[in-house]
C-alpha cells in the first residue's frame, strides 16, 4: 500500500514537556482537542466543544478542517514532527521522523482538557534543520518556511517526500523510544544496515518455521550469556553479569517470550524463575495497545527491581544483525 506523508506541529507551549513525554511513549497529540471534540463526530460538535472550552475562541470551522487530515493518516504512513526531538530535552532547530502504527484516536489529557487528538506513532530519528546531510538541511528549509505552517499538513512534492525517504533509508537503526529504553548489555543493537534492507529481512524471520531455535542461537551470542534452553515458545536464559569492584560474579535469568503477546504470562514466567529480566520479542509491529499491556506491569515490576522490555517488529531483524549475522552466513 503506497504511502502517505504528513507534517504535524505540535505544542510549543507549556504543556511540552508531557507532550514529549507522550510522543516518547508512542502518541502523536495535537491540540485543539477538549473534551467532546473528536474528529471523527460531525463539525458542530467539534465547533460546540471548542467553544464551550475556549470561550470566543474564532475560527473554529477552519480548525477543524485543519485537522480532519489527521483521520486519514494509516499505519506505515510517515509524518515530520517539528522542533521535537527524541534526543534533547527542549524546543529547538530539529524534527523528528515518525512512522504511524495506530490510526486516529481520541481522548483528551486530564491536565489540560485538551491534545486529545492521537496519532500512535514508533520515532524513526531526529535530525538538525541545519544539518550536513542534503535531505535534512532540505527538509529543514522547508519546515521553517510557510508550506507547512498549518498545525497539520499534507505533503505531495515528489522532491520532499525523496528527501524524506533518502533520510530513513540512512537509517543504522530505528531508535527505541515508543516505551523502554533496553540498558546494557543489549542496548543498541542495531548494526549499519539500512532500515528496508532490514525490513525485508523481518519479512524473511515472519515467514521461519523453527524462529524460536534460531533465535536461540542468536542470544547464545550475547556477550555474558552461559546458557540458553527453550520451553515452548519461551527462552530462559541464563546471563552473567561482569565482576565490579572485587564483588563476584553474579548471575542473572532473562526470560524472552516469542511472538506471544500475552503480557500476563510474561509475568508469570517472569515470577516463575526469579528473573531479573522479561522481554516480549515478536515480529510483529509494536502497537499501542501492546504498549500500554506491557506499561502495566512495569510499576510492580520496578519494585522489584525486574526489567520488562518489548523488541518489536524490525527491531528484533536488529537484533539479529547485530549479534547473529553469522548464522546467516
């Protein structure tokens, strides 16, 4: 299905800072969005909320047909986000690129009675308007220019859309920032492949009969791994932490769930070895919803002092890359 690419330029005001925190969790909201105003009733509804929330605010039809594109953005359709970036904390001369993985929902933030128009979202990267690279310094041009003032925009230019393609196609990986950051010692697993060259190789895994066996192998080649057994379609591992400061070594279990979405039995498996370490691995995309399972046992978890993380879609061909390629060979 061919691809649709967007611009949306979110909040710069105080309210930023959940913002972000909310795109880093894999929502995209946009303002103009209070209770009872959801994009996908009739315009006098959304004209009713607007103006029972903001009163005399003007303009109201036009906002809404300003953001009605937002209901037609579909999964794998990308979008630019403005003086967002994953990587810093503040406003500034960046954007992020971002792929949607769920469609138009709605629901305000209670905080504010508003943002409650939601695009789920998986971050791709951040890049500098000013940056070295063609695609981005183009990009960046663009984006501070009046094309693409609106709050949400439609981008058609065969040019822009091939800077924005040049731009994920040089992609070493897909950043990880929809929910957990992985810590040591998997993190950035990614390798220097470019991202559809990892896609089709995601396809490949999609389509292997003994994936549970192969991914085996894959995590016998994680440095401090000893031992990797499998149950099912689960694995237990069996992972040695390094000697710190005369305190000797220690071991750990991690327990790796294969393309079975069930968060509560990761948790019970997870109960079930005394795991320090509970990854839902699947090659299917991330979703939202499975975000917000996985979000619900990380709290309890925390206490505990147990990590939970989600490799999803083309992030586990990452992980591959990284530290199985020799299997392929």
């Amino acid at each position: 299905m061919e691809k649709s690419y967007f611009v949306i330029r979110t909040t710069i005001n105080e309210a930023f800072e959940d913002i972000r925190n909310e795109f880093l969790a894999g929502r995209l909201r946009q303002g103009w969005g209070p209770k009872g105003a959801d994009l996908r009733g009739d315009p006098a509804s959304f004209i009713s909320a607007l103006n029972k929330r903001w009163e005399g605010i003007e303009n109201t039809p036009r906002r809404y047909s300003i953001l009605l594109p937002m209901t037609k953005i579909k999964r794998g359709d990308i979008i630019i986000v403005p003086r967002l970036s994953i990587k810093q904390y503040s406003i500034g001369k960046y954007f992020t690129i971002a792929e949607c993985t769920e469609e138009y929902t709605f629901e305000p933030l209670s905080t504010y009675d508003d943002y409650g128009h939601i695009i789920g979202i998986r971050a791709l990267g951040t890049w500098d308007y000013r940056s070295a690279n063609d695609s981005a310094n183009l990009l960046g041009k663009l984006l501070m220019s009046m094309p693409f003032s609106k709050a949400v925009n439609t981008i058609k230019n065969p040019e822009t859309i091939q800077a924005i393609e040049n731009l994920i196609d040089s992609l070493p990986l897909i950043e990880n920032t929809s929910d957990l950051t992985l810590s040591a010692p998997i993190e950035n697993f990614g390798a220097n492949f470019p991202r559809r060259q990892q896609e089709k190789f995601l396809n490949n895994l999609r389509r292997m009969t003994n994936l549970e066996q192969f991914l085996a192998e894959v995590f016998r080649k994680i440095p401090g791994v000893k031992t990797v057994s499998q149950s099912g379609s689960d694995l237990i591992v069996t992972y040695t932490l390094e000697r710190i400061k005369g305190v000797d070594a220690a071991e750990q279990i991690w327990i790796v769930q294969i393309n079975d979405t069930a968060v509560e039995r990761l948790g019970a498996n997870i109960e079930k070895y005394n795991a320090a370490l509970g990854i839902l691995l699947t090659t299917n995309e991330r979703t939202q919803s499975l975000v917000t399972d996985i979000n619900k046992i990380v709290p309890e978890m925390s206490k505990k002092n147990i990590s939970v993380y989600l490799v999803a879609g083309v992030e586990v061909a990452q992980l591959i890359f990284r530290y199985g390629l020799t299997l392929l060979i």
